[in-house]
C-alpha cells in the first residue's frame, strides 16, 4: 500500500506547502486527524478524500469519520461501570455515535456487494479480506502457528488443499465489514494522536528534530528516491532513530490509556492470584508507560530510550502501547508504516517551531477512552 499512503501524503504536503504561504500556522490535530482520513478511506474503504480541502464538508465519510470520536461522557462512563445486562437494556452496544458507526457498517456492505457482484478488485483491506484463505495444516489443534495466509489467485482449489489438510471457509459479509470498521475505528484517531504529539514535540525540542532530519536525509541520498518501494523500504527497515522517535511518542503518550483482555482458560493467576475464566482484566497502559522505575523521568520525551544500544534496559511487557502478545493490535503494522512515512517525508522539507500561543504542555479531551488531544498550533517553516 506504498503507493495509495503516498497519495495522501503528498495532499498533506501540498497543505502544508499552502500554509507556509499564510504565515506557517498550522492547527496541528486538525490537519494530522484530515491527513488520517485520506489514508484509512483510500486503503480501507476504496474512498477518495481530501479532508484537508474546504470541499471535504461536503463529504460524508469526512463528516462521519470525525464525528465517530465525540464520545458522550455519560455513555463511556456507563459502558465502563455497568454490568452488560444494565447496558443492553439501556441500548449501549456501542460506545461511538450510532449514525456513523452505522454508516461504515452500510459503507462496507457496499463495498462488499459490489465488488462480489461486479467482479471489481483494487489494493486495499477489503480486498485482501475478499480474498483470503485461512488454512490450517497438520498439527496440534491448538498450535496456531501453523495458520498461514494464501492470496495467491492464480492457484488452483486442489493445489491449495495440496497445502492443507483443512480449509477454512473465507470470511463472510459480516466478518469482513467487521474487521473494516474496527480498521477504522483502531487506525484514525490513534495514529493520527500520534503523530500530533510528534510534531508538537519537535516544536519544544529542535535537537531531536534535527537528528531525524539527518538520518532520513542520509537514506534518501543513498537510496533512488523515484523508486518508492526501495525508498520506503529503507525508511522502514534502516532509521533507527525514526522508530526510537515513533516509539517513544506511544510511550509518552499511548493513544489508549488502558488495554482490556477477558482471561480465555481456567487456571490462571496474575501476579500470583487466581483469576477466573471470563474475568475481564483492565492493564493502565498510561500507568505502565510513566512509571519511574521502568522509565526513568518518564515525562521527558526522550528517544533514546529505544535506540538499539539501550534495547537491554527495556523491560519485556512494559511498551504495551499496541499491546502486546497474540492479541495485540491488529492495525500495528499499518500505522507504524504511516506514521514512519509520513515523518520521513514531512521533516526533509519542513521544520516545526513553536507558535505565540503553543501550548507548554499537551491538554486532553476529557470523558474520553482514548489520548485525544485539544487543538493546538504549531508553526512550520520551509528548510
């Protein structure tokens, strides 16, 4: 998805290339969460947005897309506190406002119907779900490393059970719209937090800033630039600092400040106390990440933390900002790729520096699951 990430980058670019034109201010979370958008409705939904254009008030997927995260304090609190009889009678399923939840739902059956109907493919996650085939080859039941992923079209149904003593059946319509919304809902406002505090750090701290300049300079010297894949690949792969900067802001900052995980088998004990199958287990992720003895002076933004040279002072379980273990977040890769891209794109030719009315600290919206940001502005100046 190299090239449909890029697209949106480059109308981010585009946007910033106007507002260094207008002075440089630039209201950090609003553009970040557009810049979000563009990439999940073009790689998830077949959508094409431009969200950070005044024509995007027009658009349904922008319009619902934002408003998909104005949480009712009084509804999470009650999702959080009350048992699941008490909510299903008082009609809580869903913490999200229902009309845009439901039109990602419909969005996504459409999708679905369509492209099944009309024999329409294009790169993007529903169409890798469409196509995918879970197989399970010979083993313990229970042992799943041994699922694999087949997307090959051009084998054959026996060539495939040639692999397999067992085939699973593909996804279903609503498996697949499933996993699209929760796409969704796991990558916009999370990835989009992340980067914003990103950028409001290189605003207080221009060392680091500079520092990542440098290293995805060097890469872009040493690689052919007008091949994207390569590129890419190189920032990815070889920019330590660039994955210690992203590393550190979730640490910082985890956009969910804690993680839930229902115990799934009898016999188990936390921190030596049996816990019952069923039991559903809350992890402070925000608690974890500022504690002391694991980060030393944990409200200073430093990446260091997670240069490879400091990889023996981190302590297993205690970076839980996309969790950790099998059920980990299913959108890791996705937004790390985003996040890494967009950075190695955006600093070579911008520089962020604090406004009149940048904020010292970072504030949050209050009544919400999640690290969501206040607007703030920042200022960017062309190098």
């Amino acid at each position: 998805m190299y090239g449909i990430m890029n697209i949106a980058i480059e109308k981010l670019m585009s946007y910033m290339e106007e507002r260094t034109k207008r002075g440089g201010l630039v209201n950090t979370k609003k553009v970040i969460s557009g810049f979000t958008i563009d990439i999940i409705a073009s790689t998830g939904f077949a959508t094409e947005t431009n969200a950070n254009d005044d024509r995007a008030k027009e658009s349904p997927f922008v319009k619902n897309g934002l408003n998909l995260f104005n949480f009712n304090p009084l509804k999470i609190a009650s999702i959080l506190a009350l048992p699941r009889p008490i909510l299903d009678f008082l009609g809580f399923t869903v913490p999200f406002p229902e009309d845009s939840i439901n039109f990602f739902i419909n969005l996504t059956r459409q999708i679905v119907l369509e492209r099944k109907k009309n024999n329409v493919k294009r790169n993007d996650l529903i169409q890798l779900m469409i196509d995918t085939y879970a197989l399970e080859f010979d083993g313990d039941k229970d042992d799943y490393s041994h699922l694999m992923a087949v997307m090959d079209e051009k084998e054959t149904l026996t060539e495939q059970k040639q692999h397999s003593t067992k085939m699973k059946k593909t996804l279903d319509e609503t498996e697949i719209i499933s996993q699209a919304v929760l796409f969704f809902i796991a990558g916009f406002e999370t990835t989009a937090s992340v980067l914003t505090t990103i950028f409001f750090e290189f605003a207080h701290n221009k060392e680091i800033q500079e520092r990542l300049f440098e290293e995805v300079l060097t890469i872009a010297k040493n690689t052919d630039t007008s091949n994207l894949d390569e590129y890419f690949d190189q920032l990815l792969k070889n920019a330590p600092y660039l994955n210690a900067v992203v590393s550190e802001a979730i640490r910082k900052y985890p956009p969910v400040v804690r993680l839930e995980r229902r115990v799934g088998s009898d016999g188990i004990k936390v921190a030596g106390i049996p816990v019952d199958k069923g039991v559903l287990i809350e992890i402070p992720t925000y608690a974890v990440h500022h504690n002391p003895e694991v980060y030393p002076n944990p409200e200073v933004f430093n990446p260091d933390r997670f240069m490879p040279e400091n990889k023996h002072l981190l302590v297993p379980y205690t970076y839980i900002g996309f969790g950790d273990g099998p059920r980990n977040c299913i959108g890791m890769r996705f937004a790390l790729q985003e996040i890494k891209l967009c950075l190695g794109q955006i600093v070579q030719k911008y520089q962020f520096c604090k406004a009149p009315d940048t904020p010292k600290t970072l504030s949050f919206k209050k009544g919400s699951p999640m690290l969501n940001t206040l607007p703030f502005f920042v200022k960017i100046s062309k190098r």
